[in-house]
C-alpha cells in the first residue's frame, strides 16, 4: 500500500468519524447547557413574577403608598437578579428556551416605569391597572416543548391570582360592576378550563397530587365563592372566607407547578444523559479506530525505512505483512475495545425506556459496527487475523444479516431463497466482510429506492450466494477489470476498484470463488461460490428454509 493509498485511506476515515461525532457531541452538549439555564433561570423568573402579582395587588387596593414603594423595590430587585449577565454564559451553543422566556419577561418588564406613572397619576383605573398588570405578566410557564401540563398548570395559577387582584380592586372602589362581573366570571372558566386540562397532560406523582386537589374542599370553596359573586348581584365576596381560599389554593397550584417541574427536569436530565453516552460513544470508538489506523500508519513507515520490502509475497497472506508483534498486541486492543463498546450499546438499548433514546443508541451501534468492520478489513489486507470469536458453525442467514449490517444502507438489502446451510466459525468474519463488499458495491451503483436482494443456495462442491441489483451493470471491459482486481496481489492506483480487491483477498483467504455478470433486464449480479470444506447442512441433511422476500434488518 503506497503512502497516498494509505493518507486517503486515513482522511476517509477523519471525514466519516467526524460526521458522526461532531452532530452527536453537539447535541449532547446543547442538551445538557439547556437544562442548566433552565435550573439557574426558573428561579429568578419565578420571583420576578410573585413580585409582579404582588405589585399589581397593592396597586389596586388603596394600600399606603409606603408599601406600594417598598414592593416596588423589589420587583426592581427581582428584575435586576433577572438580568445577571451570567445568564448568557451558555449562549455561545444555542439560545435555549429558558433564555427565551426570560428575555420575553424582561421586554415586557421594560414598560413597568410607564405603567406605575399611569397608575400614579390615575391615567387608568383600577381594573384597567390589573389587566395591564396581567398582560406584563403574559404566560411563563415551563419552556419545555414536552411539559404542557406544567404551562397550562402555572397558566391556571396566574388567572387566580388576576382574579384576586380584580376581587381587590372592586373592593377598593364603588363596588362590583356589571363589566366586573362578567370578566371574573371569565377569568373563573379560564382557571377552570386550564385546570382540568393540565390534569390531561400531567403524568406520575404530579398527576396523582392534581387529582387530589381536584376533589379537596378548597378548590369546590373557591367555585362557590365565584359563582356567588358572578350571580348576586350587589355584593362581592367575604373577604373572611375569600383571602383564606385563595391564600391555601395559590399555594397548593404553586407546589404543585414545583414538584411537576422537578419530575419533567429529572427526564430532561435522562434525555441529556443518553445523549451524552452516544456522543461519547460514536466519538470514543470513532476516536479508537483512527488513533489505530494512524499508530499502524507510522509504523509501517518507519519499519519501511529500515528494512526492505520482501520480493514476493503470497497471495494467501492479502498483500500485506506485519513488522512485529506490538502491531497485532494493538489490533487486539482495538478490536477488544469495539467489541466490549458494542456490548455496552446493546444494554444500554434494552435497558432505555425513551423512544428517541433508544433509536438514538442504535444508530451509534450502527456507527460502531461500520466501525469494526473497517478495522476488521483492514487487520486482514495486512496480513493479520481479526480477533472476533464466532461460534463453531453459524447459519447463513445470519452471516447474511451481519453483512447487511456492516453497510450505511443496511435496510435496502432484503432475502430472497436462502437455504439452510451452517458456516464454519474460521470463515464467517472473511465470507462476512466479502459478502459486505459485495453488498455496498450493489448499494451505491443502483438506485437509491431499489433493493439489493440476496439469495443463497446448495451446489455441486459448494454453497452459492448470489447478490443482484437493479442498477445499470457492468461493460464487458469493467467486468473483466473488476475479475482481474480480484486475483491480483497488490492494491490498485486509485480508489476505483478497491472493494473489488478487497473481495479477492477476502475471497483467496477461505478459497472462495468469486464471478460477476450482467442480468439479462439489467443489473448485476455477483456470485460467491463458498467451498464445501467450510459448509455442512445440506438438502438431504437438513430441511431446506425458504423465506419469502423480506427485510434483513428488523
């Protein structure tokens, strides 16, 4: 292999790893940034909030101005904490949600000094005071895209706490109007309506503790109460049994908001985990492989300079050698790795409860896998032997599912007759990576939506794999390039006609025999004839399994 063979080889391999990192580390690392803005700002948006409502309540009720100012303070206050620059530390990966409801509150914050002069100068009254209020406020529930339940839940609080700032602004005026009671009896469904629809969206404790104060005393006591009030006319509400009522429910609403979150932010963290451990995965094994491929790469180069390249080599031993035994220790280690690193992936899936999770860790089981088989197939065209262990004999069809799983277009490969036959353990890791050759070549040459179908069956001194496509085929020229790439030793110039190659030194290892020909409707089809010495089940042994065409893959 010539130095430029092996620097593309090598630049292949940066290229594809970092297509698989790179989005994998990104999104864990966006993942868990947004869970800790949420967890520094949910506090801060939370006080800026109580010191809004708490605001708006002293500003309608006639209260001595010193309280007002003193509440004013600290709404101030509360805003400012809101403001901290620290909150745009994690900004450099993505604006999260958390930040966005935020810098929302803030925005509509920026218009308070406007309205406590209106307030101040009498500019609007009482009740136009609370709907101002309320509209500064807005909706600053849970950002999280999967917590409606906890939106709708904080949604129906602040409607309560509109409604007792209403309740004390007619208090502290001429007495309930008609419009007053018409709007409490719009801001009473509202609650109502958001209440029990947040009862739908919740799930686990969260949903059991909403039940529970679904059918508490206090909450039909506050029915009670608006009902009155939206149809006696002349009267408002007891402030006796009103400030109690609302006092208790506003707080229970509040907890109950708090222990929702917390149960949402310890999935949010799960999800963050899972995608953490793919990360570390695709870049970890990725990682491993190169630093493989380079180690090989060097040394190889520095033996090359001390040493002269042997005049002939067989053709049994792939065209390749190995300098020393530190080269196979390392390919040992490698391949050790990938292996315990694919495991781990396989438990890691089983064990996963989160949809997105699961398919996310099997998409990094593909990504290793592709992995293995890279340096499985390198192991070999040197020479080496690759260290995965098989079992004595393995079925054909699921050296076939195995070689469709080394491919990135694993799902278009589907079965056509396959009879039953058993491969000897020696040969399944070569027939493995030569049937994969195959297989990706049919891949990327036919059409993107056609299959590639895979047939095996018994013949005279063998067994015969077939794997045909639908794609344009070969010229008589190609095809009698690509059969003599496949006897030939050493490597082509070039990247043409390597996997052709590479199936010949696959195929010479286990004396395999490889042809390829055109189909008569077009397409290619390549045959694999594997010796009888490495097959045992035949037709008279075993009954035969046909399967009718379906996928490889599940």
């Amino acid at each position: 292999m010539n130095r430029r063979t092996r620097l593309v080889g090598a630049g292949l391999l940066v290229v594809f790893w970092a297509a698989a990192a790179v989005p994998a580390v990104t999104d864990a690392v966006r993942a868990l940034a947004d869970r800790i803005v949420a967890d520094r700002l949910d506090r801060p948006v939370d006080e800026a909030v109580l010191a809004l409502e708490a605001e708006r309540r002293l500003s309608v009720s006639g209260r001595p101005a010193a309280e007002l100012t003193a509440q004013r303070a600290e709404t101030d206050q509360a805003a400012g904490r809101l403001r901290q620059p620290e909150q745009s530390r994690w900004r450099w990966l993505a604006m999260s949600e958390a930040d966005r409801t935020a810098d929302e509150l803030l925005k509509r914050m920026d218009g308070l000094p406007d309205l406590r002069a209106s307030v101040d100068s009498g500019a609007v009254d009482r009740r136009e005071a609370v709907t101002a209020y309320a509209e500064m406020i807005g909706s600053t529930g849970d950002p999280d895209p999967t917590a409606d339940g906890i939106r709708t839940l904080t949604r129906s609080r602040e409607v309560l706490a509109e409604e007792d700032a209403l309740l004390a602004a007619t208090s502290a005026g001429s007495g309930p109007a008609r419009a007053d009671r018409v709007r409490l009896a719009q801001l009473a469904g509202a609650r109502r309506v958001l209440f029990t629809i947040a009862g739908t969206t919740l799930s686990g404790a969260a949903a059991d503790r909403h039940r529970q104060l679904a059918d508490g005393p206090e909450l039909a006591r506050l029915s009670d109460l608006e009902d009155a009030f939206a149809t006696q006319p002349g009267g408002i509400p007891d402030p006796a049994a009103w400030a109690p009522t609302f006092n208790t429910l506003n707080t229970a609403l509040w907890e109950l908001r708090e222990s929702a979150a917390t149960e949402a932010a310890d999935a949010a963290t799960e999800r963050a985990v899972t995608a953490t451990v793919w990360a570390g995965a695709v870049g970890g094994v990725g990682f491993v492989a190169l630093l493989g491929l380079l180690v090989v790469t060097l040394r190889r180069r520095a033996v090359a300079a001390k040493a002269p390249i042997p005049a002939a080599r067989t053709a049994r031993s792939g065209g390749g050698y190995r300098p020393d035994e530190l080269m196979h220790d390392l390919d040992r280690r490698n391949q050790a790795l990938i292996q315990r690193q694919l495991r781990v992936l396989d438990a890691l899936t089983r064990r996963a409860t989160d949809e997105q999770a699961v398919v996310d860790l099997r998409r990094a089981g593909e990504f290793a896998t592709r992995l293995r088989r890279n340096l499985e197939k390198g192991v070999t065209l040197t020479g080496g032997t690759p260290d995965r262990s098989w079992p004595r004999l393995v079925p054909m069809a699921e050296v076939i599912r195995e070689s469709a799983a080394e491919i990135a277009d694993r799902d278009r490969v589907v079965t056509g007759s396959v009879e039953s036959a058993y491969l000897s353990g020696t040969a399944a890791t070569d027939v493995t990576h030569l049937l994969a050759e195959l297989i990706e070549n049919a891949a990327s040459f036919a059409p993107a939506d056609s299959p590639v179908v895979v047939a095996g069956q018994h013949e005279t001194g063998g067994y015969l794999l077939t794997v045909t496509d639908v794609g344009p085929g070969m010229t008589e020229g190609d095809l009698a390039t690509g059969h003599e790439m496949m006897t030939t030793a050493e490597p082509p110039a070039g990247g043409t006609w390597w996997g052709l190659w590479a199936v010949g030194r696959f195929a010479v290892r286990q004396d395999v025999g490889v042809q390829l020909h055109n189909t008569p409707s077009g397409g290619l089809v390549a045959a694999v004839l594997i010796p009888s010495a490495v097959i045992t089940g035949g037709p008279d042994s075993l009954d035969t399994h046909r399967v009718g065409l379906q996928r490889v893959v599940e």
